[in-house]
C-alpha cells in the first residue's frame, strides 16, 4: 500500500495516490471487482460441470464402434452394402460410393416371349409377345387399326393375345387437316410438331437421359458428355473425357473429369489464359505484387495484435491494483 492524499469530499472518497497519475479506486470499485470475480467463478463452476459430463460421454463412447457410411441420391448406407442404381451395382467402401456398369448378356428367351426392357431395370427380359396381322407385338404393346367401316379399333398385347382396348373420346385439334398426323399406338391423331415427351407415352429417360421429340413418337437420347448403356439411350454414363483423351486442355494444365464434362487446372505456379491454358510468362511479376500485397496485410495485422495484447495487459494491472488496493 502505498501512502495517500485524503481530499475531504461530500462522497468522503480517496483523491489520488502520489505514485500514480490517476484516480485511487473507491469501495464502489472494489465491490464491483469482487462482484466479477463472483461471476467468473459462477461461469467457472458451470464449465467444469459440463467438462465432467462430457468427459463421461467421452469415457462410453471409447467402447463404441464408428462404422463409415455413404449417401447416394438422399439414401444412406452402411459400409459394404450393395445396391443397383440404374445400370450400375454400387457399393460402399470406406465411406466412399463406388459403381460399375451392369453388363448385361442376352436372355435366352422361350419361342412365346423376346427380350424386352421392363420400367425398374436396366437389362432386358422375357416379355410374352403376341402375333397379329402378321406382326409380333411384346406385351404392353398397342396397336390401332381400321375395320371395313373405316372405325379406329385399339388393340394392346396381353398375355400372348392382341386384347381389344376401349378408345378415349378424341381431342379436337386445331390445326390445319394437312397437318394431321396418324399414329400407329392410339386412335386419336396429333398436330405436326405434337410434344410427346410431356404425356405418358413418352419413353422412360432415366439416368443422364433426356425425351425429344419425333414426329410420330419420341425417343431418349444422351445428353451432353454422356454415352448410351444400353441401346435406348434411357440410361447413360459419364465420359471421361481425360482418360480417352477427348479432352481439350493444352500446356501447363491438368485434365480433371466432372461429371459430363472436364475442366482444366493450371499447374502450381501457371495463371490461366482461357478455359483450355495456362501461362509462366508473368508469374514472377504477379508473384512479388501477390507478396507485397499479403506482407502489408501481415504488417496491419501485427500492429493490431500487439495494440491488443497491450490493452489486455492495462486491463490485467488495473484489475491486480484494485484487487491490492
């Protein structure tokens, strides 16, 4: 303690102490300090309770087994688990999805059916068929045809038998009688430039598959960087572009494969040109003004943890004075 200057006041307070260019604490002050202190020893308390707790979690939970999982399209699975995905069998492996295609031999089909593709499943099976008028239909097949009265009849291929099908009534059309067009599966005509693709005979373009439009019908067909995995393009894989050297990445590049498509990554030390090269002619230039740059940065942020560090200590040497006094 050190000795003091009493100034009578109406609050009947310390003034000032010698050594110090500043105001003495008052009892107001040191009530405030132990006020603080009695809340970080509250806050103290809490964590240390909490640190128990979760160390008691931790102590159960070195008993427990971490087994790795995948997702795939929103679905989670376990580790080592199988699955098809279209045309693909897939499994997880340390936590890492991997597929292969499904190869698919040709089905050796009894004389009443043939191979057909079944909505689900990537191979074909056997489908029972149906022979009318001269022609095999498989099963689910329609076809239309026209009795002596000029009548469209509807016709679908259900258990080796064409069955007769009950027509809708027909939509009118709008268009122009020279831009009819009569199909083979329906009795109903269409206008030239029908949108097939948005009704439910449109096929079914599953995987990386998009509909177009035909004129008397539709089709699947890959869409861009992807190839056919089987031989209606209603199921497709990815390209890679960079192992088949499809690609178009040019000097100081890397290839990388993405889905559908690549990119090309400058090597380290390489800015880009354009999306397909890269260039060392200015990398020294834009290395020094790269490090001028982040060494002002480093410099602010050395000012600014010191200035920090600084306030910190004032706070701590007013706290232990106050404390002392």
């Amino acid at each position: 303690m050190q000795d003091v200057q009493l100034v009578v006041m109406p609050q009947g307070y310390i003034s000032q102490c010698p050594d110090l260019n500043r105001t003495c604490p008052t009892c107001n002050d040191f009530h405030g300090l132990v006020q603080k202190i009695m809340e970080l020893q509250d806050v103290l308390a809490k964590t240390s309770s909490k640190l128990s707790r979760a160390e008691e979690k931790m102590q159960g939970l070195d008993g427990c087994y971490c087994e790795r999982s995948c997702s795939m399209n929103g679905v989670l699975y376990r580790e080592d688990e199988g699955w098809t995905d279209g045309c693909r069998n897939c499994s997880c492996y340390n936590g890492t999805v991997q597929c292969k295609t499904i190869s698919c031999p040709p089905p050796q089909c009894p004389p009443d059916s043939a191979p057909a593709y079944v909505p689900g499943t990537c191979c074909k099976e056997c489908q029972p068929v149906c022979l009318f008028r001269g022609r095999v239909y498989v099963e689910g097949d329609l076809k239309s045809v026209r009795d002596s009265s000029g009548n469209c009849l509807l016709f679908e291929c259900q258990e080796h038998s064409m069955q007769r099908v009950e027509n809708a009534p027909c939509p009118e059309l709008t268009c122009p009688e020279s831009e009819h067009i009569t199909l083979t599966d329906r009795c109903c005509k269409v206008c030239r430039g029908h949108h097939f693709c948005v009704e439910g005979h449109s096929p079914s373009c599953v995987e990386n598959s998009e509909c177009v439009n035909l004129e008397a019908g539709s089709c699947c067909s890959c869409k861009d960087g992807y190839r056919a995995l089987r031989d209606d393009s209603a199921y497709c894989g990815d390209i890679d572009e960079c192992a088949e050297g499809k690609h178009y990445c040019r000097e100081n590049t890397m290839c990388v494969n993405t889905p559908g498509s690549f990119m090309c990554i400058c090597h380290t030390g390489y800015i880009r040109i354009d999306d397909y090269s890269c260039t060392g002619e200015t990398h020294t230039h834009t290395h020094q003004s790269k490090h001028i740059h982040l060494h002002g940065h480093t410099h602010t942020y050395t000012l600014q943890a010191r200035l920090l560090q600084r306030t910190v200590l004032l706070i701590r040497v007013k706290l232990l004075y106050l404390y002392i006094a």
